[in-house]
C-alpha cells in the first residue's frame, strides 16, 4: 500500500460552471455547495482527515445522473493527497482521495462530488475501525420518529454496557448512531457486535426492528443495518451535504434530550437541516460529534470474538432493571394517547395469586394481549389466534415490552398513527396463580381465575426455525367451556361490543375501579 502523497505548497483551486443548479426545489446551486463546503470545513475536516473518501459525484445537480468514485481521477492535481489500497478480490488497487484540507474539500466539491463517505478507519490502520455506525433505516409505513423510538431503545443497550453513543440525523430519511472506540480493536469484533445488538432487538421488538435488508419484511419497521461495520464500507460523513431531495439536507448530529422531546412534538421537520441551518447551528452548538474522534471505549471483552458476541449481547439486556418500563414509555406520546403513564407498582408483590388481564385488541391485525402481574409490571405477550380452550391446543405468543398495573383496566381507543393504535377492549381479568416455573426460565404453569377463562395454561418459550425465540401457550388439563361469539365480543369491564368501543373513542382506564 502506498503512503499519502505528501501535500504541496500549491493549493490553487479552479472553480467551472458556478451557475449550474444542482437542487431545482432551492435552486441551489454548485456555487452555493462549494461555498458550504469551504465555510464547514473546520467542522467537517476531523471527521475526514486520514481517512480514504469515497465521493457520490452528482455532474448534472440531483436530477441527473450520480455516480461513486473511488479512484483518485488522472486529473487531480499533485497536492490532492491520495492513499492506495489493495483490492480485496482482484489484482491492482484503489486509488482513494484523502481530504485533509480546506481546498481538497473545495476541489471535491468543484468536482460535484455533494456526498462524502469516508470509511471507519484511518489510513495508519485499515484493520482497526475507530467506531462502530448503526445506520437506522425506515421501511415502507415508518418515518424518522420510528427511527428515533428504535434509536432510545439501541440506546438503552449501549448504555447498559456502558458505553457512550452519538446520534446524526442521515439527511435523508433515517438516523445514525456511532459508538466511538478509538482503541485497537477489529471489524470482526465490531461487526460481531453490532450484529448481535441489532438480532437481538429484533427479537424484544419485532414489530419495529427488522435486522436483515430484505424489503419484504421492512413493512412499518426499522432496519438496524449493522453491516456498515466492514473494512470495505464507508458511512456519509458528519455534515455532508445529501443527494437524496430536491433540496439538499446535511447530515447534522443532535442531541438525544432533542430526539425525546420531538418524539412528543412530532415535529420531526425540525431534523432536515439545509446548509444554511446547519452552519447556524455549528455556530450555537459546535461540533456535537467531537467526541466520536477522541472519546476512547472498549467493547466489552466478550465481544472480542463473533462466536461470543451474541451470548454478550444477551447479558447486557439482563443488565436492566427487573420491571423496566422504559420501552413502553419511549413508544408512547402521552399527550396524544390516555394510555396509562409508565410506574412501576409493588403493591401485589410476594402474593401467591396476582393479577392478569388479556385485552382483545384491534390494531393493524386483530389479536389478543395476555398480561400477567409480576414485578410491579405486567409481562406482556401478543397471542394472534386468543387463548385456546381446547386441551392440549398451543398458539403462538409473542412477547411484548412490559406494560405498566394500571394497564389492566385501559379500555378504549389509541390514536391512529400511534404505537399500537386501534381499539381495546378488557376481554378477561381476575386472577392468576402460578403453579410453577418462572418467567426468567421461560416456563410458566398457571391457573387462570377469570370472569371468562378457568382452568390450568402452560406458557412457555421455545426456539423458532429462525432460532429466535418465542414463546406458546396450550390449555393444560381439562378443557374450559368455549366462549361464544357473543361473549368473545363483550368486555367484562363495561359489556361494551368492539364496535361500540370504537365508536365511543374514549378511553375508560380508572385506577381507582
């Protein structure tokens, strides 16, 4: 591999068709792009020094075509520093433009190049990535505050481990995350970990986190694409312009307290910066990801290996407060839902009976929620098909985020357009007792004392095709009376029929029934 050329004294740049748009809806111009660039330069500079950029030229503006350069072109003057690096699967190397300066930055820019993807890696170790990139990306029916719900929760992991994490808006429709490590370490290592960060969320949330790029499963869901962490990938860098609109955005770091607050404002214009704004707000904020660059981390030891990675993953998740309602406060705007607020209750705790509920709950498909009271929360599971009555019958269930006491009477409408929205009503409610196993073992034998439901279920976790878990609930013992169609449509609470439910649009939770 070839060292960058050492720069020289000359650093004239010729600008050409400055006139020319290149964003028609801002009539945006590549005079006004290479302007951005030249005044962002002591922001975007440390984020692209000594590290190989790929550039996304745009000759003809955003309507036109694009193409990506790697290769240094054979007319770049001597002083744009270049670094070679072999290719992995042919003979030769790539020539790579290093930018390391202001009228590198300037010539690139001249050159249309409005994106800039650097890699994760500097030039003095091209094995040893400074960080580890989550790029979140909305499927079809999920918006950027998906992408932020689906950031809290990423979040809530790392921070677990105890590690710090930076969030960027994408400039497009997305968010990023960077974890900074600036230790030695390897994208084996890195790759491993964000695999098993993003499969594993999947698993706790699989109705908002998909982990593999398949379209078809990305319906109203967020893709964690952990495969960013490779020696061959680069990520959009750190104020870069995107080529993505018709007008242009930047790629802009925010604050988290700023994502949880519009997440209840849903304003989520208030994440498009235009160049302009973004260097109204470097000059407020300066550089919110200066710590990317020199904030040393270690990933934990566990994940120094791939095979090791998910095993590591799994014991950060039990890291977290036993009863933690922090999914389902950060799913939730409660200024738009009256869906009871997220407290834990330790009232019933140490009771050989407790609580449960199941809601019958039309969202975007029909099914049934089994809640159980354990922990001063509600261990939540969706069951599709309802509880079978029928001895030896299983149905699926799938595990949900706890939910808080107070749940247990919500019967009402949410919102459209939030978590969760549609119509519920309390099917079910008394009592339960546990006649064995645990829920941490993922073995629950259970007596139900219902206004509805009598009788014995088991409930308990297997591994599906996929290896992911999930878990099945069977009626055990003798049958228990079928419900009729007229009673599979009365809540116990108020006798009221889903569609009158809906009808209503009310919400009639009350702590003190």
């Amino acid at each position: 591999m070839k060292k960058a050329k050492k720069s020289a004294p000359a650093r004239e740049v010729k600008f050409s068709n400055l006139g020319k748009i290149f964003f028609p809806a801002a009539k945006f111009t590549k005079g006004d792009l290479v302007k951005y660039y030249i005044d962002v330069a002591p922001h975007i500079l440390p984020h692209l020094r000594d590290r190989p950029v790929t550039l996304i030229r745009f000759p003809d503006g955003v309507q036109g075509e694009k193409f990506y350069e790697k290769n240094a072109p054979r007319f770049a003057p001597d002083w744009i520093e270049t670094f070679a690096v072999a290719r992995r699967h042919h003979e030769g190397s790539i020539n790579y433009i290093v930018i390391n300066d202001a009228s590198a930055l300037a010539w690139c820019a001249n050159l249309a190049a409005i994106e800039l993807h650097p890699f994760l890696h500097r030039i003095d170790d091209l094995a040893c990535p400074t960080f580890v990139a989550f790029d979140l990306d909305p499927g079809e029916g999920a918006d950027l505050l998906t992408c932020i719900r689906v950031g809290l929760l990423l979040k809530e992991i790392t921070d677990q481990l105890g590690l710090e994490t930076f969030p960027k808006v994408s400039g497009s429709k997305g968010l990023q995350l960077y974890v900074p490590l600036n230790t030695p370490t390897t994208y084996d290592a890195t790759g491993a970990f964000a695999k098993a960060v993003a499969e594993m969320l999947e698993q706790k949330h699989p109705d908002l986190v998909v982990s593999q790029m398949a379209k078809v499963r990305r319906q109203g869901r967020v893709l964690i694409d952990w495969s960013q962490n490779s020696a061959s990938k680069t990520t959009v860098c750190a104020y870069s312009v995107r080529g993505k609109r018709d007008k242009p955005f930047v790629s802009m770091p925010v604050m988290w307290d700023e994502l949880k607050r519009l997440l209840k404002t849903r304003k989520t214009s208030a994440l498009f910066f235009d160049p302009a704004a973004a260097l109204k707000r470097l000059a407020r904020t300066g550089d919110l990801f200066a710590p990317v660059l020199k904030l040393k981390q270690k990933l934990p030891r566990a994940f120094a290996s791939s095979a090791a990675a998910p095993k590591a993953a799994a014991i950060a998740t039990k890291k977290a407060p036993k009863g933690s309602l922090e999914d389902y406060d950060a799913k939730r705007d409660f200024t738009k839902t009256r869906e009871p607020a997220a407290k834990i209750d330790r009232g019933g705790a140490g009771s050989p009976t407790a609580r449960f509920v199941i809601q019958k709950h039309a969202a975007s498909h029909l099914h049934y929620d089994f809640r159980l009271e354990m922990g001063g929360t509600l261990k939540s599971w969706a069951v599709p098909k309802g509880l079978s009555t029928e001895a030896g019958v299983k149905r699926s269930a799938f595990e949900v985020e706890d939910h808080p006491v107070s749940y247990m009477k919500f019967e009402g409408t949410i919102p459209k357009g939030q978590y969760g929205g549609g119509t519920v009503m309390v099917w079910d409610v008394v009592t339960y007792e546990l006649l064995g196993g645990s829920h941490a073992s993922g073995n629950l034998k259970l007596r139900l004392r219902g206004k509805k439901l009598k009788g014995e279920w088991h409930l308990f976790r297997i591994r599906s095709e996929d290896r992911k878990p999930v878990w099945l609930i069977a009626k055990s013992g003798p049958a228990a009376p079928a419900i009729s169609p007229r009673r599979d449509d009365m809540s116990v609470l108020t006798r009221r029929s889903m569609e009158r439910i809906a009808r209503d649009n009310d919400a009639q939770w009350d702590s003190n029934r």
